[in-house]
C-alpha cells in the first residue's frame, strides 16, 4: 500500500526535462529582448531559467542554437494566435485575401517585440555563423516559404495564375519587400503596405490588380 502511493508520488523525470527545456526557451527570448543579442549569455540564460549552466550544454552548443530552437516554439505558438485560427495557410478561394491576411500577421509579428528581438538576433548572428543561417533557413524559413508557394500552385491550377508563373520568384516578391523594410527600417511597417504588395505582385503575375480563383 504505501509502496503503491510512494510509486504514484515519484516524479517524472521526461515532465521535468520538458519544464526545464521550456523554462530555457522562454528565458532565451525575455533576456534577448532585454539586453540584445551580444548581451545574452548562457549564464544568464540559466540564471533566469533557474538551471545550471551544464544543463543548457547537453541539449545546445551555444547561445545562437538555444534562441533558434526558442524561436521555432515561438512560431509553433503563434499559429495558434493568428486571426481565424486557422492553421497553415488559408485558401478560402480568394488568393488576394489569403495573402493579405497573412502578410498582415507577418506585419503584426515583426512589430511585435516578442517577435522582433529574436529574429533580429538570429539575422545578425546567421550572417558570421553559415551552420546557424543553414538551420535558420532549413528550419524556419523553408517551411513557412513553402506554405506561400502551396497556396500559389493551387490558384495556378485553379487557373487563378498563369500557367507559366514562377512561385518561388513570386513568393520572394512578396515577402522580399516587407523583410527589406522590417530589416532596414526605411519606412512604417503597416497593413496598408502588405495590401499593395500583393495587389502589385499578383497585378504583375496574373494581369489584374487582385484575383478571385473560380
């Protein structure tokens, strides 16, 4: 009996390595916005997590590896945030709206400080380090790009595009633009902007201002 009950009070070790490793992400992202990239220790990374230091170590090689992985969490967390909930990329047969509807939220996460801290230090720290900028690319970026060029393959096929239309090109069209300006700061990052650049890229690819697929 009191075997069974002490059996039933042991802790899980796979739900305390799950907390921690949490704990570690979310601490990665505050200090990041905090004190900025060349400020961010595994120190102080471990410190806010309430770990050692030797714990962040057996599941990361450095500080650029923990923020990458907090920020592919953070991602996976804001699918659940984004207007409609939806999940992917919306395909409600207008082609223009789905776009903007998801520039928008772009828009809204590269103001987003939250989300604007850590991929800024992850640009920075990719541009000295090639082995991050590949997990970088292959991990978050690749993937969410793939999802642009998914919803325009099926609007060329529904006859929405022409049939000879390049959609990695246009893809990088439409989000080449914002990232420049999110990038270099030239000018307000707003919705208004987001809806002209998919009103002038699929003008520019289909013939007309905006598309409704059949």
């Amino acid at each position: 009996m009191s075997s069974r009950s002490s059996d039933a009070k042991a802790p899980d070790p796979a739900r305390r390595s799950d907390r921690s490793r949490r704990a570690i992400l979310d601490a990665a992202l505050a200090l990041v916005s905090e004190v900025g990239y060349n400020k961010l220790t595994i120190e102080a990374i471990a410190a806010r997590a309430g770990v050692g230091k030797q714990t962040i170590y057996r599941w990361w090689p450095s500080k650029a590896a923990v923020l990458l992985d907090a920020s592919l969490a953070l991602a996976d967390d804001a699918k659940a945030e984004v207007e409609g909930g939806w999940a992917g990329f919306p395909d409600t047969g207008d082609l223009a709206a789905d776009l903007k509807l998801v520039l928008r939220a772009t828009v809204d996460q590269f103001n987003d400080e939250k989300y604007e801290a850590p991929m800024r230090a992850l640009t920075a720290a990719g541009a000295t380090d090639p082995e991050l900028s590949a997990r970088f690319t292959e991990q978050l970026l690749r993937p969410q790009l793939a999802l642009y060029e998914e919803r325009l393959r099926a609007a060329r096929e529904a006859g929405g595009l022409a049939a000879d239309v390049d959609l990695g090109l246009t893809v990088e069209m439409l989000v080449g633009p914002l990232t420049y300006r999110w990038l270099m700061g030239t000018a307000p990052l707003t919705h208004a902007f987001a809806d002209e650049l998919v009103d002038r890229v699929l003008g520019g690819v289909s013939g007309v201002s905006k598309v409704t697929e059949a």
